[in-house]
C-alpha cells in the first residue's frame, strides 16, 4: 500500500489530493474539506456530482447552498434546514441553510499519513474536527470529534452530504432489518405527505403503483427524500452499480443511528443521483429530531466523537460493510 498526499487544485480553487494506489480524493480546505472528487483511478470513474462550470461557485456565509457549487460530498452541521435554536443560551440563534461547516475555511495540518481539519463555529461555540486517512487501498476513514466548552449541553445534526453520480439500475443497499421509511420531501407525492409511513422497499405509491425504492429507475421529474423510520443497529449503506461497482459508507450505528435517502432522476438541476445520508439526527433539524426523540447532543464539557468510512470496490452482491469500510 502506498499512499500519497499533496497539494493539487479543483477548478480554480486549493485542494488536497490524498491517494491510493486504487483511488484519488481531492478535498477543498477553504470549503469545509469537502470531498469534491472521489475517483477510481483503474476505470477512471468519478463517483461524486460535478457541476460542469470551470470555476467554483461560491456565497457568503448563511448563503444558499443550492446557489454555491452544490457537488460532491459535506459534512451537515450544525443543521440541514435553516432554523433557529431552541434552548438557552443560545435561543433565538438563526442556524445557517446546510449547516455551517460546508463553507468554513479550515485550521489544516498536513502529516505523512494523515490531514486533520479544525473548524471553529460561528454561531455555536463547537470545535469542530476531522481526521482523515486509508485504512486500506480501497478504504478512506474520516474521524470526526465535536467538542463543546461551555457549561451548557448543545444540540446537534450532523449529516453526510453525498451527491452520487446514478444511473438507472442503482441498487440500494442497507441493512435487512429496515423495513419502514417516512417521507420527508416529494414533488410528486408518490411517498406520501410530510411525517407519513410507507413500506421499504417495495410499496404501493399514492397513485396506486407499485414500486421498489431501492432500485433507481428510469430518468424523470421526480426528487424524494425520507428517513428510515428506526435506528440502525448495524451503521451502513452503499450503492451497488449496474457494473458491480459498490459505493459504501459504514460508521458507528451507536453514533450515528438514522439514515436519510434522497432519490433525485432528473428533477433537481436535470441531474441523475442519488444521496446518502447517515445522520446523527433526524427530519433535516435538531428541533424537530428532538420532539421525535431522535436528537443528538454534545454534553457540557465534553465531546462526541464517531467515524466515517468510504469503500469503493467490486462485488456481485453485498451482504453488509463492516466497522472497517470492508464490503461482505
């Protein structure tokens, strides 16, 4: 195994380019280290979304994020959702669209083996820290620690934002034991309104068709988003490809106990992909996930800390991702 980690660019921007001999990452410092390149250097093939212009699109802090460049993978947090908190003593604060980190320029130390990013909040007073490193040819791990300071508990979501590049016959891959989801956002209405159940994967959509959620189908106006409805208890997901290329994410279910999906065929931005989203909250807001009982929070004093791994790899079936990005 030899691993590499250099200084590059992504369009007109910095970036830190961390390789094996099978993958290359670039991730962007100014911009929360985002990942806006993952690529499998064998087949060429770029996995992450990418908007086509040459230069990066950006906004200024508590800007859209859907008006800034919108590709590859981010880290959520403290929120998804625009919202404002809700316990003292920061009640009253607004909590910025996607979060804050996504478009923070980071405290970078570069190691032989490793880059670690600080963040430091902005509306929230959290350190925010990522450690990120191969575990293997074909694992990236990325170590996160939230730590909070102050003499009060605070709430939190966080999320990994990860735009796939899809195409129809993209299966869906969790663990067997989630048979329920609710849907959060749909255009057309097929999963239900806000807050309702429908089975996964196969269920009976509101016009009376029957459908498999976790096959991705032909390209069409249509964008959903849901969450399962229970914790995991094992903590991974992936997207297998009609050529037996496998995506897969893995992170401790303890942790990180909900999965958010997000189909997208064609509807946002003519675009075909698909999102994964392991989260440490639920519904988009740590208001909301709190009255569902489905909240995260960094105690007083203290830290919260977990992982996440990204696998690329071949397989002709997937039987789960362990603790180690190893695909089964």
């Amino acid at each position: 195994m030899g691993f590499k980690i250099y200084e590059g660019s992504y369009k007109d921007q910095k970036a830190i380019v961390m390789e094996s001999s099978l993958l290359a990452f670039k991730f962007l410092p100014d911009f929360g280290g985002n990942i806006a390149s993952i690529v499998d250097k064998k087949t060429s093939k770029e996995f992450m979304v990418q908007r086509p212009e040459p230069k990066y699109r950006t906004v200024p802090f508590d800007g859209s994020y859907v008006d800034a460049e919108c590709c590859g993978l981010d880290d959520m947090f403290p929120t998804i959702d625009t919202c404002y908190y809700q316990k003292e003593p920061w009640a009253g604060i607004k909590l910025a669209d996607h979060g804050e980190i996504w478009n923070l320029k980071a405290k970078i130390l570069a190691g032989k083996d490793d880059v670690r990013f600080t963040f430091y909040g902005i509306r929230l007073p959290y350190v925010f820290e990522k450690r990120i490193r191969f575990l293997s040819d074909s694992v990236l791990r990325i170590d996160y620690k939230v730590i909070n300071n102050t003499q009060f508990d605070m709430d939190f979501l966080w999320a990994a934002h990860t735009m796939l590049n899809a195409e129809p016959g993209v299966k869906i891959l969790v663990p067997r034991d989630l048979k329920k989801a609710i849907s959060v956002f749909t255009n057309t209405g097929r999963i239900g309104r806000y807050g309702e159940e429908f089975e996964w994967p196969e269920f009976t959509d509101k016009g009376g068709i029957k459908r498999n959620a976790s096959i991705m189908g032909t390209r069409e106006d249509n964008c959903e988003k849901y969450y399962f409805k229970d914790a995991l208890k094992k903590g991974w997901c992936a997207a297998q490809y009609p050529d037996n290329s496998v995506f897969a994410l893995s992170f401790p279910p303890q942790k990180i106990p909900y999965l958010g999906i997000l189909h997208n065929p064609g509807s946002f931005r003519n675009i075909y992909n698909l999102f994964l989203e392991p989260c440490s909250a639920s519904f988009d807001r740590p208001d909301f996930a709190a009255a569902r009982g489905q909240n995260s929070v960094v105690k007083a004093s203290s830290s919260y800390e977990w992982y996440l791994n990204i696998t690329l790899g071949k397989a002709a079936s997937v039987k789960e991702v362990d603790e180690n990005g190893v695909v089964t």
